[in-house]
C-alpha cells in the first residue's frame, strides 16, 4: 500500500463515520492527510512528495489505530495530535484550551489592518488568548511591540505558556489571567478578541468536536453577544487615542448588528468572506458602545 491509497483508505473511514470538521481541515480527505503523515513522521506540508511512499503493515496498523481513536472519540485531530499549525506556525494544544483557528492569523500575515498601525503602536493585547497563538504571532509580525495575551482561565494560560516559551519569545509575550478587560495593564494600542461568541441556539447544535472544546471559550449567550457587549463598553478606557480595536465574530454578524446598530465598523475580508472580523477604532467606541 503507498502513502496516498492509506490516506485515501482513512478518508473513507472519517467520511463513513462523520465525523465533524473544522479545526484546522475542512474535509475528510485532509483530515485523513494530516493523521497519516503526523503519525508516521513526516511533513504535513508535502503529501505529493510522499504520496507513493511504500507503508509497511507496522505502519498502517498505527494510523488505523490513530484513525479509530480520532472516530471513537470524536477529539478534534489537534487534541489527538497535540499540535495546531496558524499561517505555517506550529502550536501546541490540549484539552485545556480551544483549538487555534482565527481569521486573525491571516490578517495579521497579510497586513490587512496595517493602515490603521503606526510607529505609535507598541504595546498589543490578545484577549481570549487561549493557548497564545494570535499573541505569538502578533509578536512575530510586529517585532518592535511588546504584547500581552490574556484568559480568564489559568488552564489555558498553562497551554499558552508552553507556546510561548517554544516560539522564545518570554521577554516580549506576557501572559496574565483576566476575565474580560478587568485585570489587564493597558493602554493598548491594538487590541485582538477572537472571544466566546456562539449564540445558545447553535450551541446546542454543535458537532461533537467542538463539544470536546473548553465551553467557557464558544458559549456567547443567548445572541452570542453577551462577552462582546461588555468588551466593546469597556474597551475605550484600555485604548490609546488612536488604538483599533480587531474582533472576530463568527458568523454572528446579524445578531452584532442588531445588538450594536448605530456602531460604524469596517469589515475585514478574510478567506471566509467579510462577514467574520471587524475593526473598530477606540474614537468610534467611544462615541457610540
């Protein structure tokens, strides 16, 4: 058996069973792909260089056992794996904290709210910082800044502790617990949320997987807005003049409309459309939040 018929074989399996997607692939086929090469050794990026690879039967029978334990638990693979991967970077993960998946990420990669940054932006907070990777990568794509990821819960900051210190970057990622703004050091000057923002009603209607997930860090409330509603009436007070505030939501965007009409935001376009981040400027929230 070459590498590419097992990880067509495992596609089948995760198909037949269905499984939920979505923390970090989208289809069985890539999910399959990741487990394969994660289990056997090799680089997730580079499935055509190993595709007709001979698998021993040593080999398969570990990815089958990788596959069943990724259907019989219904984990994301990321809990499985233990490593989540944001624009190329690598994280690690556990049950303590949500899976990485920010629209963020790419933002902040293609410099997609670099307009409204400056050289008077130098200090940056990730709230809802969960296991620390838009905090690492802000870091990475501002060398000049000094950033501060934020939770309201200690077990996530343990994660993100672990991120902070592979990716050597202690002296300038300071982690700190908070529920919400509360116990943060500002001002800042750029302020990322990717916070809690899933409204009752598709809570309850979630796949498994994301059920595997912390719930502190999805459950919003009834209109998923209820953690928003107090970041946005808050956040002014933790802002410089010209800060900005990116906050991502989801596909809640009707219910933070309704919640916050008269608010002018500019949409971000990310590779899911325009409708999942926002930014808002510190001006703005104060006239209006």
């Amino acid at each position: 058996m070459t590498l590419l018929e097992l990880v067509e074989s495992s596609a089948a399996l995760l198909d037949q069973a269905g499984v939920g997607f979505g923390h970090g692939t989208t289809n069985a086929f890539d999910e399959a792909a990741w487990l394969v090469l994660w289990q056997l050794g090799l680089p997730l990026d580079d499935l055509d260089g190993v595709a007709e690879m001979s698998v021993s039967p040593q080999q398969q029978d570990s990815v089958n056992e990788l596959v069943a334990e990724r259907i019989a638990s219904r984990k994301p693979a990321a809990y499985l794996t233990r490593e989540a991967w944001l624009q190329g970077v690598p994280f690690y993960v556990d049950e303590r904290s949500i899976v990485p998946r920010s629209f963020i990420a790419e933002l902040l990669a293609d410099g997609s709210f670099d307009t409204w940054l400056g050289e008077h932006t130098q200090r940056v907070l990730d709230l809802c910082t969960g296991n620390g990777s838009l905090a690492v990568l802000a870091a990475m794509t501002f060398p000049e800044v000094t950033v501060d990821g934020a939770d309201i819960s200690a077990e996530a900051l343990e994660v993100a502790r672990i991120n902070v210190d592979k990716h050597s970057l202690t002296d300038r990622v300071h982690l700190l617990q908070s529920d919400g703004l509360q116990s943060v050091r500002g001002p800042y000057d750029l302020i990322l949320c990717n916070p809690p923002y899933v409204n009752a009603l598709s809570m309850s209607q979630l796949p498994q997987e994301y059920r595997a997930e912390p719930e502190l860090a999805l459950a919003g409330g009834a209109d998923g807005m209820d953690f928003i509603r107090a970041l946005l009436r808050d956040a002014p007070a933790h802002m410089r003049e010209q800060a900005v505030l990116v906050l991502e939501i989801g596909n809640e965007r009707e219910n933070f409309e309704a919640a916050f009409p008269k608010l002018e935001v500019v949409w971000l376009e990310t590779s899911a459309g325009e409708n999942q981040v926002l930014l808002v400027t510190r001006e703005e929230l104060s006239l209006r939040a």
